[in-house]
C-alpha cells in the first residue's frame, strides 16, 4: 500500500469515528467491557432465580425431604451441643446439626473452621447418603452478628449462671 | 428559593471546591481517630477475636456502596426528569468512588470470611447481590466511557442505574429474606448487638468514608463540569483558568 | 509493637484488608486530582478562552 493511500484510508477512518482510530479502539473496549458487565449481571440474576437462592436448608427441611435430589446441597444450623465426635485417626469428626426442631447427621474428613464450636452456627455442604448421614465436603462456620469483649461475655454469663442457681433453690 | 441558585454549574462550582476542601479535612481526621479506636483502643471480640476488626473498613465501606448507588440514582432521575446539566454531572461523578466502595466491601469482606466462616466466598444472596452492585457501577462506567455524546451517555447511563437501584433494598434485605452465610445486621433501629466501644468505632469510620466520598465525588464533578462546559464563558472567568494568561 | 503487627495471629487477614484499601484509597485521589488538572488544562486551553485572550492581547496593543 503506497503512503498516499495509507494516508487517505486513515483521514477517511477519522472523518467516520472523530478522535481517530485510536479513539474508536478505545471506544470499542469500552463496549466490550460494558457488554461483560451486563451479561455477568443477567448471569448472576438468572442464576440466583434458577437453583433456590437460598444458602443452606434446614434439618427440619432436610427431615421433610423437602431438598435437592441427585445432587450436592447444603444444611444449616446449630452444632448439638455434645454432639461433636472426632474420629480416633483425628481428621475425621462426626456431629449434628440441629434447628431445635429435628436434627442431621453429618459427618466431615477435613480441617474444621476456628470458630466451629459446639452450639454455634454451622453449614454443611455434600450429599445425603442412603442411612440419612450428611456426607460433608465442605464445613464452615456461621456466626450470629453479636460483637462482645470477653470480660462484657464472662459477666453476662455469671449474671446467667447465678439467675440460674436462684431459680433452681426455690 | 435562593438554593436555586446553585443549580448552575457556574454558581456550585466554586462551592463545590470548598466544601471538598472541608469534606477531605473532616475524613482525614476521623479516619485517624477511628483507626485509632478500631485497632487499638477497641477489645477483641470473644468469639471471633481480632479478625473482627475488619468491621471497621467492611462496614462502612459496604454502606457506602449502597448510598452512592442511590444518590446516584436520584440524580440520574432528576436529570432524566428535568433534563439539567449539573444533574447528570452530579450523577456521572458517583460512580467511579461508588465502584471503589463495593470493591472495597468485597475484598474486605472475603479476607474476613476466610478466618470467620472458612471461606473467601460463598454464592449466597448477600455476597452475590453486592456483587452485581459492583458490575452494575462498572458498567455504567464502561457506559460512559463508549458513548461520545455526554447527553446521550446521560442518558443511557440515567437509564441503568434507576433499572439497578431495585438491587439496593435486595442487598439490605437479603440476609432476612432468605438463609444466608452471611450474618445479620448488628445495627437495626432501637437495638444494637454490638459492644459500646466497637460500635463508636464503627460510627466514627462511617462518617470517615462518607466525608472522603463526598470529597472525592465533588473533585470528580469539578472536574466533569469544566470538562463539559470547557468553551462556555462563566469558565473562561475562572480565576484558575485566567491565570495562564499571566504566563503567556 | 509486635503484638500490634501480630493482631492475634490474625495479621495477613487485617492487614490485606487494610492494605489495599489504603492503596485503593489512594489511588483514587491520585486519579480523581489527575483528571481534574486535565480538565482545567482543557478549560486553559479552549477555543472560546483563546479567542478572549486573544481579544485582550488586542486591546492592550
């Protein structure tokens, strides 16, 4: 291509898009971009329509067989208190998850949350085995949105403790 | 009827320089004494222990993100409404400080989730619907920055945000509406479940990142206005723009 | 000190955090102050502004 054309074509490139080329190529990110931007927004909404979008489903849902089939799920709720049995190899433990209306049973090969305790929120996602044991492969910790300092707590739970004694002695 | 007045870009531009100069001051300081409380002087939480003060940046940056969104969409309407320049510039200058704080509410709140729940991330209504947020400030940005015509691009970018602002009381009520990962909120009206000291804290770095938003944004539109209004005469008068003449 | 750094083992989930958004933070006002000097070079540099300068030149003459 001779310098002449050359130089023809880009005047003609900038006479249709003004800024130039260089313009128009950022132009044209910039509609990509906007266009990924709004086809992972649609993604996102359709999908959270689609498949329930809720987190977890309850032991009591769990119980009523009111949850996926076939598939990976997830169960939510409160560790039993007592509840908790690790097995003798140390990775494997065996809990319940309790909304205080029915319970599951789950057990979990893996390392556990910090804030996995015994009554405290947890959520568990693997499958239902055919005994109504809850194969986990994944378990993490829910906490509630309570912010306490530690001396605040041990003297709540004195104040609880002694409010308990004095109802018991009478 | 006097306020009417700064509804020219010409009479609040010079306003808005002021009240950013205060507004960045105002954020500075708070910023160091809510610091100060958030990772000193506040005690460590009983369950989550020190992880928790990440709350200081999460909260109201989270916060933040939503406001701007809906500040954004008032504008947006207003300029849709009644088609006044320093409406859509009002609009146009959110987004960009918008997009930061949902970013910032994003990764703070995955580096809290890993030693909290044990995860970086969970798809559950909370964390996803922050998540579009984010897309939804950035592709009103990308928006932006394709259409050449600032008043079509008023538009079209108008037209989004007011479609996405439904997204705003969705993020607020999720954790309500359906289970969630994510915890509920400690701050409802007429109770609180958080301790006294954290919570002050938390106020503090509130008004922090809502003064350093409203600084920035203001920069930002100052420099929206003479960006747009470069030929017209009240710039020309500008004292910061007549200077150069001294040079020449 | 260094328990302050250590923040109860909890350091590179607070300090991440608290890191990059101190660099967003400042980001930002690097960019936001950037655009804003480019568009008073705009504002200097306009046609309407040269043609007044101009128009002054001309009558200092």
């Amino acid at each position: 291509m001779s310098d002449g054309q050359e130089i023809t074509q880009g005047a003609e490139a900038a006479a249709v898009s003004p800024g130039g080329i260089k313009a128009r190529h950022k132009r044209f990110l910039w509609i990509v971009f906007g266009l990924a931007f709004f086809a992972a927004i649609v993604a996102l909404v359709l999908n959270a329509f689609g498949s329930s979008i809720t987190y977890f489903y309850s032991p009591t849902e769990v119980v009523q067989d009111k949850v996926p089939h076939g598939r990976a799920f997830r169960v939510g709720g409160m560790v039993e208190g007592g509840s908790v049995v690790r097995d003798s190899n140390g990775l494997t433990v065996y809990f319940r998850v309790t909304d205080t209306a029915e319970t599951v049973a789950v057990v979990y090969t893996g390392i556990l949350p910090d804030l996995f305790a015994e009554e405290k929120g947890v959520v568990a996602q693997g499958k239902l085995d055919e005994y109504g044991v809850f194969q986990a492969t994944q378990v993490l910790a829910k906490h509630d949105e309570n912010y306490v300092a530690p001396e605040v707590q041990a003297a709540l739970d004195e104040a609880h403790k002694n409010r308990a004694a004095q109802t018991l002695a009478q | 009827m006097s306020g009417f007045k700064y509804a020219a870009p010409a009479q609040f531009y010079p306003l808005a320089g002021k009240m950013a100069l205060w507004f960045a001051v105002l954020a500075a300081v708070l910023t160091v004494i809510g610091l100060v409380i958030g990772l000193y002087i506040a005690p460590i939480d009983v369950t989550q222990k020190d992880s928790y003060r990440i709350i200081f940046i999460h909260v109201p940056a989270a916060w933040m993100s939503m406001f701007l969104y809906v500040v954004m969409a008032f504008w947006s309407a207003m300029a849709l409404g009644m088609n006044t320049r320093l409406s859509a510039m009002m609009a146009q200058s959110i987004a960009p400080t918008g997009a930061l704080m949902t970013a910032i509410a994003l990764w703070t709140g995955a580096l809290w989730g890993k030693p909290t729940w044990g995860t970086y991330w969970a798809w559950d209504a909370r964390m996803t619907s922050e998540l579009i947020l984010l897309f939804l400030y950035l592709g009103i940005i990308a928006l932006r920055n394709a259409i050449d015509d600032p008043r079509r691009a008023d538009k079209a970018c108008g037209v989004l945000a007011l479609v996405g602002v439904v997204n705003v009381p969705i993020i607020y009520m999720s954790v309500r509406w359906w289970n969630t990962l994510h915890q509920g909120a400690s701050i409802k009206l007429g109770k609180t479940s958080i301790d006294d000291i954290m919570l002050a804290g938390m106020l503090v770095m509130v008004f922090a990142f809502w003064f350093y938003s409203m600084a920035a944004t203001l920069v930002r539109l100052r420099a929206i206005m003479l960006e747009r209004e470069a030929g017209a005469a009240w710039v020309a008068r500008l004292e910061e723009v007549k200077e150069v003449r001294k040079e020449q | 000190m260094g328990e302050f750094f250590a923040m109860g083992g909890y350091a590179f989930f607070i300090w991440m955090a608290y890191g990059m958004t101190a660099l967003l933070i400042v980001a930002e006002i690097v960019t936001v102050r950037a655009r804003y000097q480019r568009a008073l070079h705009l504002a200097r540099h306009s046609e309407a502004h040269e043609a007044a300068a101009g128009a002054q030149l001309k009558e200092a003459e």
